[in-house]
C-alpha cells in the first residue's frame, strides 16, 4: 500500500481484470487512470462498475497517452507484454505488471496456483470444491473468471479494518494462472504450483514453443522450500521442469507410481502426501469423462489433501462432479445421437483428447480463428475417430489443408448449417462433438458464447 498510494497508476485494458485492478487501486489511495482502444460506448457498461470521482479515463484513438506520466503500468492479460508502446514504458524506467502481480501483494491466505495448456478450469474448479467440503473458506478465480484483485481487495478490507490480518476472510486463495498472467509476475507466491501440461498453443503470441513453456515455468520462481511444486510426470515438457526448483516437488501420473502426488495403481487413484499413502477412489467414480480429467482429478485431489480435506469429503466431490460448462458438456441425446458441447476446447491437443474421450463414431465440428497451432497432429485422430468432419471459420481451409487423405470432410458456412449437417448425418450411437481446435473470435464474442449457441442450435433441433 505505501508504494502505491498517491502514486499515478495507468490500468490498461478494461475487462474484468482491468476493472478489478483499478478498484483495487483506487482503494488504496492511487491516482488511477483507464485506458482502452474501445470507444467510450463500448465501455460504458464497464466504467459505470467504477467510482468516476477519483479516475482519468482514457479510450479509444489515443489511448496510449495515458502511459506518458505514469508511475506504474498495470496490464489486463489480454493486452500484449509486447506492445511498443509498453516497451517505451519499461525504457523510461517505469514498471508494468499484471493484475495477477497486483493481486498478490495484498493477498493473504495461502494462493494454490494451476497452469497448463488445458485443464486449468477443470481442476481448479475441483480444488475449490474440494476445500470446501472440507469447510474451508476458500476464494476460486483467476483466470477462470473472478479477478484475483477482487480477493485481495476483500482481504485489504478485512486488515483495514482491524480484524486480524493473521486470519483474513479467505482459508485458501484457488488461481487459474494463464501464460499471459505470467508474462507480468514480479513477487507472486504460490504456496502450491501445479503445471498440468504443456501443449503448441498461442504460438500467435510467443516466438517458440520454448518461450511458452519458459514462461508457464515461471509459476514456480518464487517459491522457497516451504513450498510445494506439483508437475504432470506423464508430460515430458512439465516433468523436467523440477530441475532447480526449491519447492518441494510432487507428482501425479496416470502411467507410474510416484513417491509423492497421485498415481493409478490398477483401478485405484492413491494420493501419498505428507508421508501419507492413501486410496481416495477407484477410477471409475470419477464422474468427468476421459483420461485427461482423470489427470486433473490427480492433481486436484494431491492438493486438496495436501490442504487437509479428508478422504470421505474427496470421494463425494469426484462422484458427483460433473465438469464445467463448454468442456465435455453433455447437451443432449436426441434419437440415440450424443451432442457434446466442448467449445472451451480451443487448441489441437485439448481436441485431440476430446476425440479420444469417446469409444463411439464422432461427427466433429471443428474451426475458428487459428492461434498457430499444428492442425496436422489432428490427422491420425480424425481418420481413426471421426466418421465426418465440418469446418466452420477462418482456419477451416488451414485444417483441411492439415487432413489431407482424411475422407467425409465438410465446410459449413455457419454453426447452424454445421450443426443442421451433423444432426441430419448421425445416426444412433454416434457422438457430434463440437470441439474446435481454434479461437472464437471470428465469430463469436468468446467460447462461452460460441458453447451457448451451440447448445441453443442443439436443444432446438426437432
């Protein structure tokens, strides 16, 4: 707080992080100013969340002149690290972070961080429910959608108003931590730090597959030997990322033992943490499907036992949870035909282990805007899994190009006539699987909203 009060702190980007950052700065006696590339109209839903007595906003054309005078720069994710002019920013001595960093300094409660290509939602989900069927007062967001600065705007006011700082309203901070979230860390601390995998994506953001996983290894930079770092020993990438760590390292895999983390023996998901070998569950009551959920039910399970939650509450979490919207999500059967919404699936490796969750014919909706991602790893999949393939979007001709020698491949003007073809061709015991492989944002404002059109087009089939 004493660096920032009275400071000039230019909030860059106004999303949800962007908004909770600027609250969080306004609460601790900053001088804030808002800055976006959208036009005042487009914001104004967004700025009415704020108190406008003490804010300078700046949008639209110009926006970047609100970073001439600024003491410290605070960046939403979706904002390129990169940017000229944050660049000019740095040279000028001043700092830029993220929301992410922001949140961190006044966080109190222990922060248990998960990154990795895909999964992320899923298991930090089940970790919040986890904590709290064990009674746990627990904060889940991040990434996944609450900003991290509004937990830290609620711890800042539980200190400033004396009651205890040793306590805070929060037992466990849960983060969804994304590579872009990384770019901007300078002190975040997680307690715990798990790296799920590790896959090509936004290769439209980084110069290298190098540079990807570099940054989502930085999840674990500031950790010291009181802490714990949980890596997938399944995924090459992520298991040598242990190499150096002063944390105390764990593991999960569904391939071999491990000494310390989660591993299958047989049918049965054990946990060994705090030199404590238990059985949490046998496979098949993990109730999200495929194997990658069984990965991410491991790597939730090693944390929230490694927090104290008892085997029995543990049980009737993964019994009874049954995934998150948009990914994996069971819309409906119609005429013996399984519609799956798997919309949050926006890279090739998240679509080829939605392929490989089924065990019947798949008509696979796929495209979008391509983030640079190796459609060729689809082909084996696609001939295998597929008995019909529609591409929608700006990266269809890419993927068709990427299937050469596949058969039954289509283009679809829309999601509807994609949606309209799959349920004309399916015939009963086949999956259509919208999976896409790619961004949204050609035609839709985000996955969310491309899953819920989906589902609309799917509930109104006849």
């Amino acid at each position: 707080m004493t660096e920032l009060k009275g400071k000039k702190v230019t909030v860059v980007g106004l999303a949800r992080s962007g908004v909770a950052a600027a609250r969080m700065l306004q609460a601790v006696g900053a001088h804030v100013t808002v800055a976006d590339g959208k036009e005042t109209v487009d914001v104004a839903s967004v700025l009415s969340q704020l108190d406008r007595r003490t804010l300078t906003v700046v949008v639209g054309r110009g926006y970047e002149s609100a970073l001439e005078r600024a003491d410290l720069v605070v960046i939403s994710p979706g904002v390129p690290y990169r940017m000229e002019a944050l660049q000019a920013v740095r040279r000028r001595g001043v700092r830029v972070i993220g929301e992410l960093e922001l949140a961190s300094w006044f966080l109190t409660a222990p922060v248990l961080a998960v990154t990795g290509t895909n999964g992320k939602s899923t298991t930090v989900t089940l970790v919040g429910l986890l904590l709290a069927e064990s009674g746990k007062r627990v904060f889940v967001g991040g990434n996944l959608g609450t900003p991290l600065c509004e937990a830290a705007l609620a711890s800042y006011q539980w200190t400033s108003q004396g009651r205890g700082a040793d306590k805070g309203p929060y037992d466990y901070i849960v983060a969804e931590v994304s590579s872009f979230q990384l770019e901007t860390i300078e002190r975040f601390h997680p307690w715990v730090a798990a790296v799920l995998n590790v896959s090509t994506d936004h290769m439209d953001r980084y110069d290298s597959l190098q540079d990807y996983v570099a940054t989502k290894a930085r999840i674990f930079e500031n950790q010291t030997a009181e802490d714990f770092a949980l890596v997938n020993r399944d995924d090459e990438r992520v298991a040598e990322l242990d190499r150096g760590l002063r944390a105390r390292v764990l593991g999960f895999s569904r391939t071999k033992p491990v000494e310390a983390g989660a591993y299958l023996d047989g049918d049965r998901v054990m946990v060994a943490v705090q030199g404590r070998l238990q059985e949490v569950c046998r496979r098949e009551e993990i109730l999200i499907p495929g194997g990658h959920n069984l990965a991410n039910a491991m790597a939730a399970l090693t944390i929230g036992l490694l927090c104290g939650c008892p085997i029995e509450a543990a049980r009737r979490v993964v019994r009874t949870f049954p995934g998150l919207e948009h990914a994996l999500e069971i819309v409906r059967e119609r005429h013996g035909v399984l519609f799956v919404n798997d919309s949050k699936g926006t890279n090739v490796d998240a679509t080829l282990k939605a392929l490989e969750s089924f065990d019947r014919p798949i008509l696979l909706i796929a495209g979008g805007r391509d983030k640079g991602g190796d459609f060729v790893r689809l082909r084996e999949a696609v001939r295998r899994r597929t008995k019909r393939t529609i591409l929608i979007g700006e990266a269809a001709p890419r993927i068709r190009a990427a299937l050469n020698g596949c058969e039954r491949i289509s283009d679809a003007a829309s999601l509807r006539e994609a949606v309209e073809t799959a349920a004309r061709e399916a015939r009963p015991g086949d999956v259509v699987l919208l999976s896409p492989a790619c961004a949204s944002f050609d035609m839709f404002a985000d996955y969310k909203d491309r899953g819920a059109q989906f589902k609309n087009l799917v509930q109104s089939l006849p």
